[in-house]
C-alpha cells in the first residue's frame, strides 16, 4: 500500500498519548514505560511526544494521576468517624498501587499529576479538617501520609509480584534472632517484635501514629 492510500492516523493529544502510557504500564510494567516504547505503541517518533509531556518524569506522574482513578474515596462522604474513613481512604491508595508494584516503585520517587491527585489531596485534607487537624500541620501531613503508604505498597507488592515475601520475611527474622545478647541486647530481646504484625496491622498503627503526632506536633516555626 502506497503512503497516499494508508489511512490517517488519529492525531496525537496529551490525552490520548497518558492513556496509552497508562495501558501500557499495565500490559508491560512501569519498568517498560520509555518514550521510545510509547513512541512504538503510537506509531510515531519519540520526538513527537515531547509536544504532549516534558520528559519521562512529567509522563510517569501522569500515569501514575491515572491509575488514582481507582481510589475509593467514597468513605469520606459517609458516616461514621472521620479517622476511620481516612483509613479508609488510605489503605485503598494502597490497595491501588499494591495492584501494580511497578508503579508503586516510581510513585516512590515521582510526584503524581492530575484531577484523581488533585480529588485524593482534597479528601484528605476535609477529612483531616473534619477531625480538627489545623490546616498547616494537615498540608505537610497529607505528604506523610501518602509517602508511608507509597512505600508500604512498593516494599509489599513487589515482594508479592515476585514471590520472595515469605523467604525475605524468614530471613529477617533468622538474622535477628541470631544477633549476640551482648552486642546487641535490644535487638536480641525484641527480634520476635521487629518482625511481628501483618502488614495491614502495621499501615493501620502508622496512620494512626502519624494522626496522633500531627495533632500533638506543632510545626516549626520559622
């Protein structure tokens, strides 16, 4: 077929080029998501699509904004109490990005983009303000918040993607329970402790240590 007789290809938009980013981290992993593979999947150059993003870090928060999509933030506009609903609200952030370990590994390192962002920092932020954070400690506290569940979802999705969870877990607790009495007496007596807790348990405490210490904590004042 001639270049005159092929048909057109759709033109390109920034919608269009996250979209496809997006579907191609979920066949291939973020590990995949280059300009040049992108570029192969949209049938043009890697040139074209700095019209559309910066560079690979401004797509990969893009993509990243995308995938918030599927954040449930319906609990913030239930009943109930309100550090509950933000529970809530964070363990399914964490549930998304547990989903894709990937991502959860470039979310640890890229800020996200986006309406979904933009929806989650709000509910946050009115659910805090709910429960009577002040505001200046509730805005360093959303980035907290986020931050511990990024890594949660990173440390235990990728241990789940690739199944050495339970091997890493039983090392661990093998080296902390031959540490010497002597040299090291509070790792000795408390290694059962370091390794205890499912992991929900453990989100759970860190969010409830980090409402209780942003209510008590004061930000410096400069």
């Amino acid at each position: 077929m001639s270049r005159r007789e092929r048909p057109s290809k759709p033109a390109l938009t920034r919608a269009g080029v996250v979209a496809t980013a997006a579907a191609l981290v979920r066949d291939e992993g973020a590990a995949r998501l280059t300009m040049r593979r992108l570029a192969q999947r949209l049938d043009t150059g890697p040139a074209s699509l700095y019209v559309y993003v910066r560079d690979t870090a401004e797509l990969q928060a893009a993509v990243l904004g995308e995938f918030l999509a599927a954040v449930d933030l319906t609990p913030a506009g239930e009943r109930g109490p309100w550090d509950e609903r933000l529970r809530r609200v964070v363990g399914s952030y964490t549930a998304v990005l547990r989903e894709h370990p990937s991502l959860a590994r470039v979310a640890v390192v890229t800020r996200p983009s986006g309406p979904h962002y933009l929806a989650l920092v709000e509910t946050l932020l009115a659910l805090l303000a709910e429960g009577g954070m002040p505001d200046d400690r509730a805005a360093w506290l959303v980035d907290l918040l986020l931050l511990v569940a990024t890594a949660s979802a990173a440390e235990h999705g990728t241990r789940g993607e690739d199944g050495t969870e339970g091997a890493a877990d039983a090392d661990l607790a093998a080296t902390l329970g031959a540490a010497s009495a002597t040299q090291h007496p509070r790792v000795a007596a408390l290694g059962a402790a370091l390794v205890s807790g499912a992991p929900e348990d453990r989100e759970r405490w860190f969010v409830d240590l980090l409402l209780a210490g942003g209510m008590g904590t004061p930000r410096p004042d400069r």
